[in-house]
C-alpha cells in the first residue's frame, strides 16, 4: 500500500469555491432562492403592518420583525424553518452521486487531490452558498425593518440577529450534511433527493406526532402517581428534541422573544420565582440556547463523518 504524500486537503480550496461558483449559477439554486425571497418579503411585510397596530414601546420592536405572523402568512422565522432544509436538500442530494452519473469522479481523483479534500470541499461550498444567501437574506429584512419602521436596530438587537443567523446557518448545515450522506451512500441522485426528503418530512410533519406516542410507551402515566406525569413530559421532550426543527425552534423563541427564560419544564414555584415579562441580557440567552446549538452541531459532524467514512470505503473506476 503506497502511503499518501503531502495534505490530504489538497484542492480544497479550489474544490469548495468551484463548487460554490456552480451553484450561484444553477437555474436550481435560483428557483429556490427566488421561493425563499418572496415568502420572506411577504412575511416581513406582514409583520411590519402587524407591528404599527401594536404598542410602539417595545424595547425589542425590531426583533418582531423575524416572530411576528399575521394571517394568513406565519411569521419570518417559521418560513425559515420549512423552507431552509429545502435550499439545503437542493445544494446536497447530487453532490458525489452527480459525480459518479457524469463520469467524472475519476477523472477529478486524477488530479493532485485526495477523496478528503473533494468530499470536505464540496460541502463547504455548499455551506458558503448557505452562508451567502442568509446574509443577504437578513440584511435586506434589516433593510426593510429600517425603511418601513423608520428606526434602527439597537445594538443587543444586532447581537441576538446575528446569533439568529449563526442559528440559522448550522440548522441548514445539518440538512446539508443529510443530503451529503445519501449523496454517497446512493449513486441515483433521485434516490438520494427522495431520501434526504422523506427523513425531512418525518422530522417536519411527523415527529410531533410520534414523540408523544414514544414518551406514553416509554413512560406511562400512573393517576395515582404525579411524578409520573413529570417524568413523560421530560421524555417527550427529550424524544423531541432529536428532531433538528425543534432544537432550532427553541434556538430562535429564546434569542428572538428576550422574555424567555426557560426552554424546558417550569413549576409553578419557579414560575413565581421569576420576573415575568423581565428580558434576559444577551449572553444569558446565549447560555440558555447554547446546549441546543452544541447538539446541531455535533449532529453535523456526525452526519458528515458518516459521509466521509461512506465515501473513502467506495471503489472508484475510471
């Protein structure tokens, strides 16, 4: 066995920025882009009419912008949610199986760069195609929050959108390193895009059903018994809490609603304890989130550690 010489990220450079350039370019990227754009506009534009027919005072008006639903539209933050796994599926189900159907997979391995840097460079481009489009995504909602309200954000408000977006971009960075698994793991790109779309659909529609479910076979509630009780919502919430969707729903409802000061169970005497309505400092939201966040991003690293094993175990002939 000839042992490898020099990086085994070699050309990933290349490998990411040409594989950003690609999508940038794809009619792909700009369909869905373009279903992300409008839906966006359309919630912002609804939440700044619902916002001037509240109370004005609000010490975090500007964060509205991103919670605020007004029917029939849901608010910023839940388009992101369902639409955000979908850029991602689009950028990563034929990522290495697209190779493999256009016969040039051999033909890049040629080249002086190992399966580790084409594998690491293809998703990174993916993440910095992810990376663009949120950014121009935020700025231009702040854009628009400024024109239509007629005021800027303050700083703590710049702080938690940011936070937001960093939310937002390892929550898209999960669904991406999905599609890169099925990417490798089949070499139909049909077969990984109806893949990667139906563990979507079982974490988006069906996994809300299905928690309670688990948790009342997992921890059945006596009557006679109250600690029951408490022990299967805790369950429920831990089976919950493996679904991507919900980590980021509870990510965005403590950095976006300062209010929140608890993401799990809360007692009464706790409850009372409290200073209801008071907001959390910043860095105590980012406390309150950071096991969630720590959890999307250690499912990350698993998935594409996944793929990384999936990819370098498969024969490859020119």
């Amino acid at each position: 066995m000839r042992q490898r010489e020099g990086s085994p990220f070699t050309g990933l450079s290349t490998v990411a920025l040409k594989e950003a350039a690609d999508h940038m370019t794809s009619a792909r990227i700009h369909l869905v882009m373009l279903l992300v754009l409008l839906t966006a506009i359309g919630a912002v534009y609804a939440a700044i009419g619902q916002i001037r027919d509240t109370v004005s005072e609000d010490a975090f008006l500007f964060l509205r912008l991103f919670s605020t639903a007004r029917e029939p539209l849901p608010s910023f933050v839940a388009f992101l949610g369902f639409l955000l796994p979908l850029v991602a599926i689009a950028l990563g189900f034929d990522a290495i199986n697209g190779e493999y159907n256009r016969r040039t997979m051999s033909r890049i391995l040629s080249q002086p760069i190992y399966r580790d840097g084409l594998l690491t460079g293809k998703f990174l481009g993916g993440l910095l195609v992810i990376a663009i489009c949120l950014l121009t995504l935020w700025l231009l909602v702040t854009g628009l929050g400024i024109l239509l309200l007629g005021l800027p954000p303050s700083g703590e408000e710049v702080v938690r959108g940011l936070a937001f977006l960093l939310a937002s971009f390892v929550y898209a960075g999960v669904w991406l390193a999905v599609a890169l698994v099925f990417s490798t793991l089949f070499r139909s790109p049909a077969t990984s895009a109806l893949a990667t779309l139906t563990v979507w659909l079982l974490f988006t529609v069906f996994w809300p059903i299905l928690a309670p479910l688990i948790a009342g076979a997992l921890a059945p509630v006596d009557i006679f018994d109250p600690t029951t009780a408490i022990a299967r919502v805790e369950v429920e919430q831990v089976i919950s809490r493996l679904s991507p969707n919900t980590l980021y729903g509870e990510m965005t409802l403590a950095l976006l609603n300062p209010e929140t000061r608890s993401l799990g169970l809360v007692f009464a005497h706790q409850l009372s304890q409290a200073l209801i309505g008071a907001p959390l400092p910043v860095s105590e939201s980012l406390m309150l989130v950071w096991p969630q966040l720590a959890c999307m991003i250690a499912a990350l690293v698993v998935l594409f550690t996944i793929a990384y094993v999936a990819f370098q175990r498969q024969e490859i002939r020119a």
